[in-house]
C-alpha cells in the first residue's frame, strides 16, 4: 500500500528538518570546540555532583567510579578484542571488576589480574578475577603479574589506581609491555587538571600520557573510543599498534 499525499509531504518535512537539525548541531559543535561547550560544561555538571554521579554507580551491587559511558566503550573493546587477560590498578569497591567479569562470561572467554594497595572486604569474588594487593608499580607485583601471563595471549591493561603524573608514567612504562599488539592501555581519569574537571589538581594522568608518547612510538590515542561526548579518559585509549 503506498503512501497518501499527505503522508509523502509529512515524510518529506521529517527528512527536512532532520536534516536542517543535522546542519545546526554539527556547525554548533564546530564551532564550539574548547569553549565551555555542552559537553564539557555537561562533564562539569556530572563531575561536580558526585552524591548523584560517580559515586552513585553500581554494577550488580558493587560501586564503581567509572562513567557508564565508558562502560559501554570497554564492553565493544572486550567483544572486539575477546582478550585472554585483562589487568586492572586500582579495584576500590570492584563495581569495574565486577563489570569486566560480567562482559567476559557473556564471551565466555577472559580473566582479570586486579591489583589494589588495599583490598576491600565487599569487593566482587569471582572465578575470573585473582586479586593482587600490593602497589601497581612495586617490582613484586609486577612480576606476580607476568608469572601469571602465557606467551601469545590477548592482554588488556586499564590503569585507574593513583592518578598523579608520576605513578601513571611510571605504570604506563611498565603496563605497556604487558599490552599486546593491537590491544589497548587504558589510562583512566585523564579529565582531571581541567581536561575539563578539577582544574587544580596538578598534573595527572593526561599529562602522563603526553610525556609517555614523547618517547614510545608503539602506542596511538584512538579518539575514536571517545564516541559519547564525555568519557573520564580524553586521550586515553591508547592502541598498541607495533
Ligand atoms: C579510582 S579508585 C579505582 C576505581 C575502580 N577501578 C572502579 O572501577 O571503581 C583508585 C584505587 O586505586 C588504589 N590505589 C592507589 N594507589 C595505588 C597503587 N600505588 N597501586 C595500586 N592501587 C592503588 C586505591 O586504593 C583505590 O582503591
């Protein structure tokens, strides 16, 4: 059955004002960039309101700190990637640990390495995860972690313990011989110093990553993975690409 006349017209002035919509955003964001725009001043607004946001996420009960924008990002990561092994710093209350086990069993594949200097009594308890306390950097746990690591697997590092620049630098330079080709470090809290939040917090883990890609030419950012606007990561899907 074709469409009446009336419902062309409706249909044509849809198309219309999609398209014209279309227009107005993408010049709006054009020319927006860096200036107070809608996503930062969202990022803000979020950041700023804790009690509501951040601190207020749980996966399956467990709080985590992450922003479920990111989330989504690392469950198309661990589809995509499918890997054999996943490292995580810093587990806090392991609502992200409890979150990366939940993708893995839905692959069916996949387990997580969680290092925290303190482990806490309500984090997640899973067959996937083994729990490391101890600090990321300390060359004890370092060699645990590669004592547990199997020549030729599929390894993903996300980094989200202590966010000043020189702990980061210092587990990006060793994370990032764990990482495999074509998997990912992920360098967590990379908005803060006014990357758009928390302005004075000094440098961090953005200012980690410059310094990390002066001298390491195996890693690219794939801003690709900052799809949604807001992520807690700018600049921090690092692809390891030789
Ligand atoms: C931002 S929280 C982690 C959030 C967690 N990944 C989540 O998804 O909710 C940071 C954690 O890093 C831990 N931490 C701080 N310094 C550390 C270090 N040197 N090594 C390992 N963990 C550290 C803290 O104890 C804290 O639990």
């Amino acid at each position: 059955m074709g469409l009446s006349q009336d419902g062309i017209f409706r249909k044509l002035f849809r198309i219309a004002t999609f398209a014209l919509e279309l227009v107005f955003v993408r010049s709006y964001n054009y020319f927006s960039r860096n200036s107070g725009d809608i996503p930062s001043q969202f990022h803000s607004l979020y950041y700023s309101s804790p009690e509501k946001t951040w601190k207020n996420t749980r996966w399956m009960g467990h709080r985590t700190m992450k922003c479920p924008l990111d989330l989504w990002v690392y469950q198309e990561i661990l589809f995509e990637l499918k890997p054999d092994i996943v490292i995580e710093t810093g587990v806090n209350e392991g609502g992200g640990a409890a979150f990366l086990v939940s993708i893995m069993d839905s692959i069916g594949k996949g387990k997580l390495i969680a290092v925290d200097i303190e482990l806490l009594e309500n984090r997640p308890v899973h067959e996937r995860i083994t729990y490391i306390k101890g600090s990321s950097t300390d060359e004890k746990v370092v060699q645990q972690i590669f004592g547990m690591i199997k020549e030729n697997q599929v390894i993903l590092v996300i980094l989200d313990s202590d966010h000043n620049m020189p702990h980061v630098l210092k587990e990006m330079e060793i994370y990032s011989s764990f990482v495999s080709k074509g998997s990912y470090m992920i360098v967590e809290d990379s908005n803060v110093n006014g990357h758009p939040v928390m302005p004075n917090w000094g440098d961090g883990p953005f200012e980690a990553i410059q310094e990390f890609l002066t001298h390491n030419d195996s890693f690219e950012i794939e801003k690709e993975r900052e799809k949604y606007y807001m992520t807690f990561n700018p600049n921090g899907y690092l692809k390891k690409i030789r």
